[in-house]
C-alpha cells in the first residue's frame, strides 16, 4: 500500500508546481517552461536554509519569493523586450541553472539528518503507518491551498488576471497594464513552483541539481488529466481537477512500475500523452479539417465515455490491489526478497549489478527458487529512485540494494526499520550515512571508496617527474565528481611542482572542446578524476589525445580498453562482489549495525601498450612490471578477481 | 476638454510604404460635446482615435484630456479618463469569462484592483438591472460566458461596459460596422441613450454618412491625415445628406480624384 500512498504525497507536492502551470498555460496561453529551473531554486533554497539551521517551514515562504523572482524575470524579458514567451522562458531556465548550483554550492544537498517538515510530523506521529500519517496531513493542506487558490482566482486581482490572458485588450481597455499583470502572474506562478520545489526536497530528503528536469511536460500533463475528469466552469472545480491530476500523475507512475515498465520509457508516453491531448482538445489551433476535426469532434462529445473508462481503470486497479495479497501469498513463501535500485545506465552502475549477480549464484542465490531478486533501474532520473523504493516497500522486500550515491540517499531517507546494502557509493558520508566506517545507522552497510587518485598521481610521477602541468575535466553536477576533485586537490598540496588545469562542463558535447583548450594549454597529460560526463563521451577525450599526443591517466579501470595510456582504479565489479556477500551476512542473520562499511578490495592498474606506441611514449620497466592488467594489439589481459579472505 | 495641437503621426517613417496617417492636427472637443468623424479610407480618422486612446503614439504635438497632458501616457494610464468600443465586436469583451465578470472588469475601469471578492449579491443585482436596460434579455444570463453571446448582443454589453463608470470620453470605433443592419440600428439607439442620459464627451468615427447626421452635434471630415471640414452644431442642424456628398465632391476637386474613386466613395456612404 506504501507505494500508491507514497504516489499520492508525491501528487499533493507536486500539485502547487501544476497549479503554477495551471496560471501560465490555462489562464495565459503560456507554458512558462523556467519552471524547469524555478523547481530546482526552490529546492536549493530550501535545502541550504535548512543545512543552515532554519525553521523548515519558515523556507517555504522564502523559496517561494526566490522562485517568483525567477519568474519576475521571465516575465520582465517577454513583456519588456517582446521575447517569445517559450524563448524567455528557456533562456531563464538555462540561466537558473548556473544560478542554482551557486546557490547550493554542489550539485547535491542531503537533508537525510536536517530538521524537515517530515521530521516535524514525524513528531508529531500518533502512531499510524508513517506514509498514510503524512497522506492525511498533506490532504489537510492541499485542502486549505485548493480554497485559498480558487478563492483568489475570484478575487478582482484573480479576475483581472483571467482576462488578461483571455483578452488583453480588453482588459488594457480598462485601465489594466497587461504586461504588468502578466509578470504577476508568471512570478505567483514561479513562486508555486518555487514552493512544491522546497516540499519535495523535504520530502525525499535532498535536493539535486537535476531533480526540475521535465517538470513542465508533467505539470502540463497534470493539467490536462484535470481538465479531462473535471470539467466545470467553476474555479474550485478546475483548481480542484488540477490537483487531482497531479495525483493522478503520479498514481500512474507508480502504476507503471508496478506493472514492470520502464520508467524511462514514462517521459514518451507523458510526452505523447499530452500531444495527443492537445491536437484531440483542439488547442493547437481551430482550422483543423478532415479526420483531425473528427477526432476532435469525438473527443468533445465523448468525454463522458472518456471519463467512465478512467473510472473502471481505477476500479480495476484498486480490485487488484484488494486480491493482491491473495496472490502473492501463493508464490513468494518465505524467500528472501532482494531489490537492487540502480540510479543510471552507467558501466559503473551495470558492472556493480553483474558483480552482485554473479557472486550471489556463486554464493548458492538462485531466483525463483531460494530468493526472489528484484531489479529496477531509474534511468538517470532522480525521483524515480522514490517510487522504485515505494514499489520495493508495496513487494515487501527484505534487503534493499542501492547502486551508486542517488539511489542510496533515496534508499537511506525511505527505509529505516529493513536493512540497506549499498554498493559502489565514493563517499556515503557526504551524504548522511554516519560519520565513519563503524559509526552509521543501524540498518545500513555498504561498499565505498573513493577513487585511489593519490596512488594514481604517484604512478604519473614515476613518468613525468618535475615541474609539469597537468589537465582535468569534470562536470560539477554531480556530487561524486566534486568529491573526487577534492581529492584530487588534495594529494596535489603535497606537490607544489605540479600545476593543474581545470576545465568545467555540463554535458557531454562540451567534453571535446574542454579537451582542445586543455590541449593548448601545454599540459604533459589528462589526469581525469572520475566524471560520469566525461566517462560517457571518453572518446572525445581520446580523440585529442592521440591528436595532440599528450596521454590519458584514469582512476577508471574500464577506460583502459577505451584509450588511456594508464589506468589506476578500483573494479566496481568486485565492489558489486563484496555487495553480495554483505547481503549473504545479513540474510544468514548478521545485523547491518555491526557490519562495517567496506572499502573495495581490488584495484586494477593497468598500462595501455598500444597507446604508448601510437604516442610514442616508452613505458619505464617499474611500471610495466608493477602493472596488473594491459592492453596489447587489442588484446586485454586482466587478472581473474579472486576476494581476499573474509578478515585479511 | 480634449484639446489636441499640432499632432503628427507618419507609420513607416522612412521605408518605401512611408505614410503620413495625421497631418498637423488642431481640434478642440468641449465637455459634453458629441463629435462624429467622417472620412474616406486611410483619411486617418480611426489613426486620431487610436492616438487620444492612446494605442498610437504621435511622433509630434499633444494631447490634453481636461487640463491634463496625456501624450506620454500609454492606452491603459488613459483608460481613468477614457473608455473605448471598439470595431470588432471581440475586441471588447472577455469569451471565456461570465457576463457578470466581464462587468466588474469595467466596474473597476481606471481603478486599483485588490484581492478581495466584489463580484458578490449587491453588485450582482446591480449589474442585472443594468443589463435590463439594454433590452436584449440580457439580465438572466448574468453568468453565462460572453462567449455564447451573439455579436451584436456583445457590442451591446461593451457598450454598457463603457459607461459603466462614467468616462470623461467615449470613444467609438465605428462600432456598428460589423452588425448587421437591425443589430447595428438596435446599438446606436443605446448609444444615443447611453450619451444622453450620462451627458458625455463622446467621439465617434463612423462609415455611415446617416449615422454621422442623426447623431452628434459635430461633424468632422477627414482627408488625407488632415480635418478638412469642421461643422458646427448650428450649421449641422440644417445639413442634408445631399450637402455632405458635394462636400466630398469638393474635395475631388481639390484633389483630383478618378470619377471612379469617387464612385466608390458615394457608395460607401450611402
């Protein structure tokens, strides 16, 4: 049941970031798409206001102003300078970007042990299930908003700003300064989507630089599941639809899951979703003819039959939801339940999972027969980590297994009374798990490191002794990377002769030129700490290098194959390898609290022959006698990963 | 009270369509005078209304409404001291919004809005009474969406939008064109009542040379960006539509207009 609660909270956050889509799309005609940025400000806001010692309350406010000053601006450069409306709002959008990672200083703020409004009613429990004691509270608040907004909206100021966007005009006519009431509806807007921001920080326990991407299609989405169940001229009626939607959203969501979709695959559909609505609703213009004013014909007349549909969809589910536990009593017996949460597509995060994999068969694991082994993959997308873990907790599964940092500070926020493993995490106490390798929750265990950047500068050293100058890249959005480059920072004070170059990026396409301009500036290497950005476009990288013949030095072990002259880093399939026997620990009846965090047990250093001959650089004896792993004529050789003993 | 000197305005300054809309403009309109402006195509008579709303702005000269100098101040600044009909009957009211609210945006014309709900029993049953004074059956449909509304009926309610507040100015933007001719006859007899019973200073443009002598008690003419014949209320107490004509044949005279361009002028205002 925690899952389709789980979603409907979700829903209730999310709907005052519809209800802010709801003023510029409905009343507007203006899909203000810098709420893209404004949901990550508010986050931001919230998240360091409250790292800071605030009250979590006293930050909503505050996020919402900082959000409506977003949308000042848009607002300001569409009506002052006659900017497209979407164009402003794109080019706001990218500039908050910038504007939220100043503000939160890192890509990534855990609030797992802050003082939030889920802490507070926490509190405040009188004893209910957890989700359901939240549920019934965020129902008293949307309650009070649903009043608050609709009454507004017929206020004289909510009338006047009605019309505006009906016709402006008229309402220019009478004394109404158009563009002044449309940057005070855009930034009231913003100020919502500001404001559900800070909630749902609170709520899964972080912000993240990436968590507002897509709001507008699922807020737009929102909107028309409202405007489809409800339709009534009365504005409670449509304000209320708009909050229905947003539940029904993520209702939706979370039914996908259930279901075994992809999640990844829910961003086409929510985005074909609403296409189609728009074309069938007639919004994207009347002249329509032919089969397409059909359609729309059917669909004005038929909503009714539209509406019943959705009704008996609900019907359904919620029949299923009612014999569910019927059903599952029959197969799943008494068998161990493990839910593997992998928060991306990267090789870090699949070769953690096959490491898992393998070692649990080796361990004796197999699925169906002795232990259920469940797998679900956000794609990249941070609030799926949530509904994943709602859909784990919905199955019952007894050991959840985050891999990589995302999934483990969702998992470590939801999961407090069934044991974590998390598996390939650099630094679980940057967020929030304990403050040491024996001093963490109770219930949690894991696998870490960070990347051995020390024993990799030490190896560059041997090559390239003196004063030097050396070049990195990395993508500060993410939080592992900052970490990463912190120590790098650090082993390079012990070294005052080498210089280091930095370059910034934000995605994949600025790799190649922050190579080029590296490239220029008479670096003798690319000493690369571990970036997912830059690990997903390496070849750009790779493609300067043997341009420019200056090597590539890497704390990745799989970038050896790819083109770096020498690799020196851990194997995240080992790591997935530890992950498994921690679990096997636990599942025999160990508790996580008196199982310390492992650190990976097996570094791969190794020398890329073939490079070094395309670059006609010589490798000294020590090295090639000191590597492990090598690449020569194609052709890579790699120790078999053998665990050390349990204790050695 | 509108005092407009020396006004200017040319569209396309400096381009190959270059057009000189008002030539050197001087009127006076007083307080409670009723003025209608005649003219042929592209005489600049809807470019002077445009520019006392405040829609166009004049590159040279002034406008003062009652005392006040209003040249630099934008349509919706001069909307305290002006209210305006305007050609097209959509232009005046909100669609998807009720009758009843597009009244209180008129209600509140000029004046500073404030969260709190005005649109309630006291004002509603006063906007009913005023709907009944239009005599369409208006006053049961006070929550029906203008949009549902026929034309001529939301001409009628912009109408009664523009003195729901008594305006210093009324201004019509040959409000009846696009009315079928009952319609359009039905209108003008409330905005005769309308200016009659509120007193107000009121100018129309018109296309309908009839309209222009049954109403008012001003007429001028415009051609070619300039007022070229200015008729008093004395002398257009006496004036027939036969009189008007050879006005407009005066000026084919002074201008030399083609026999057929003249043709379609008499046409237009017949």
């Amino acid at each position: 049941m925690d899952l389709w609660i789980g979603a409907v909270n979700l829903g209730i956050l999310y709907a005052f970031m519809a209800i802010g889509t709801f003023i510029t799309y409905k009343l507007y005609s203006f899909p203000d798409i810098t709420i893209d940025g404004t949901f990550t400000t508010g986050a931001a806001v919230a998240s360091i206001l409250i790292v800071d010692g605030w009250n979590p309350i006293l930050v909503l406010p505050v996020a919402f102003l900082v959000g409506s000053m977003a949308g000042f601006i848009t607002g300001f450069i569409h009506t002052r300078f006659k900017i497209e409306g979407l164009l402003a709002g794109i080019l706001v959008m990218t500039g908050l970007y910038s504007v939220n990672l100043h503000i939160m200083g890192k890509s990534n703020i855990p609030l797992l042990n802050s003082h939030t409004f889920v802490s507070i009613l926490t509190e405040m429990n009188p004893g209910l299930n957890a989700e359901l004691w939240h549920c019934i509270f965020l129902c008293l608040v949307v309650l009070l908003f649903w009043m608050l907004t609709s009454l507004f909206l017929k206020t004289d100021v909510g009338l006047t700003m009605r019309a505006t966007g009906n016709n402006p005009a008229m309402v220019s006519a009478q004394g109404v300064s158009v563009n002044r009431m449309k940057i005070f509806g855009i930034s009231m807007a913003n100020g919502f989507v500001g404001l559900s921001g800070a909630l749902i920080a609170q709520y899964q326990g972080f912000a993240d630089i990436g968590m507002g991407i897509g709001s507008i299609i699922f807020s737009l989405a929102a909107v028309i599941i409202g405007e489809a169940i409800l339709r009534h001229r009365s504005m409670f009626v449509k304000v209320l639809g708009v909050i229905l939607g947003s539940i029904i959203f993520r209702l939706a969501v979370a039914m996908a899951l259930h279901f075994g979709m992809n999640p990844n695959d829910l961003k086409l559909i929510t985005a074909f979703f609403v296409l189609v609505t728009l074309i069938a609703s007639g919004v994207l213009g009347s002249g329509s003819t032919g089969w397409l004013k059909y359609v729309q014909n059917q669909y004005s007349s038929n909503r009714k039959a539209f509406l019943i549909v959705f009704m008996l969809a609900l019907l359904l589910m919620a029949g299923y939801l009612m014999l569910k536990p019927v059903i599952l009593k029959k197969d799943s017996g008494k068998m161990v339940k493990i839910g593997l949460i992998m928060a991306n597509n990267s090789d870090i995060v699949t070769q953690t999972r096959d490491g898992i994999l393998s070692e649990l068969t080796k361990l004796g694991y197999v699925n169906g027969k002795n232990c259920v082994i469940l797998e679900k993959n956000a794609e990249g997308d941070i609030p799926t980590n949530h509904t994943i873990i709602g859909y784990y907790l919905n199955k019952q599964v007894d050991i959840y297994v985050p891999i990589s940092t995302a999934s483990t500070q969702a998992a470590l926020n939801k999961i407090k009374d069934k044991p974590i493993v998390f598996a390939t995490v650099a630094n679980p106490f940057m967020i929030g798990a304990g403050t040491s390798p024996v001093n963490h929750p109770p219930n949690i265990t894991g696998v870490y490191g960070p990347s051995p950047i020390g024993d990799l500068l030490a190896v560059f050293r041997q090559m390239y002794p003196g004063k030097v100058r050396i070049g990195t890249i990395y993508n500060p959005a993410y939080p592992n990377t900052v970490s990463n480059l912190r120590d790098l920072k650090k082993a390079l004070e012990n070294d005052k002769e080498i210089t280091l170059e930095e370059v910034t990026i934000s995605g994949t396409n600025d790799v190649y030129h922050a190579a080029l301009a590296l490239s220029n500036k008479k670096i003798c290497a690319f000493v690369l700490i571990n970036d997912l950005t830059v690990f997903n476009s390496f070849e750009s990288v790779v493609r300067i290098s043997k341009n420019s013949k200056i090597p590539i030095f890497s704390c990745d072990a799989e970038r050896l194959k790819d083109g770096a002259l020498i690799v020196y880093g851990f194997e995240y399939f080992v790591s997935g390898m530890q992950a498994a026997h921690l679990i096997d620990r636990i599942n025999k009846g160990e508790s996580p609290a008196q199982i310390p965090f492992e650190k990976y047990k097996i570094v791969t250093y190794g020398v890329n022959y073939d490079v070094a001959r395309e670059l006609g650089i010589s490798i000294p004896l020590s090295i090639q006698a000191a590597a492990d792993a090598s690449v020569k004529n194609g052709k890579l050789t790699k120790p078999p990963f053998i665990l050390p003993k349990e204790g050695s | 009270m509108i005092r407009i000197r020396n006004l200017h305005k040319t569209f396309n300054a400096g381009s190959l369509d270059q057009l000189t809309a008002l030539k050197e403009i001087n009127v006076d309109i007083g307080e409670h005078e009723f003025v209608t402006i005649i003219g042929t195509n592209g005489s600049g008579k809807s470019t002077l209304l445009n520019a006392i709303a405040g829609n166009i702005r004049p590159e040279k000269g002034t406008i003062e409404i009652s005392g006040r100098d209003v040249t630099s101040k934008q349509d919706f600044q001069r909307a305290k001291y002006i209210s305006r009909v305007f050609q097209n009957p959509y232009t005046g009211t909100a669609p998807g919004m009720t009758i009843a609210e597009n009244l209180l945006m008129a209600w509140f014309r000029g004046r500073r809005r404030y969260p709190v709900i005005s649109l309630k029993g006291s004002l509603k049953h006063q906007f009913k009474q005023q709907l009944a004074s239009l005599d369409m059956q208006l006053e049961e449909r006070l929550e029906n969406l203008m949009g549902t509304l026929s034309g001529g009926q939301r001409q009628a309610v912009t109408l009664l939008m523009a003195v729901l507040q008594t305006p210093k100015v009324l201004l019509l933007d040959e409000h009846t064109a696009a009315l079928d001719p009952k319609t359009a006859a039905q209108v003008i007899r409330l905005t005769q009542k309308f200016v009659t019973a509120n007193k107000l200073t009121t100018v129309m443009v018109t296309h309908s040379m009839q309209h222009a002598l049954e109403l008012g008690t001003r007429i001028l003419m415009m051609h070619n960006g300039r007022i070229i014949e200015d008729i008093q209320e004395n002398e257009k107490q006496n004036l027939t539509m036969e009189d008007l004509l050879n006005k407009f044949e005066d000026i084919r005279k002074i201008e030399k207009l083609t026999p057929e361009l003249m043709e379609s002028l008499k046409n237009q205002y017949r």
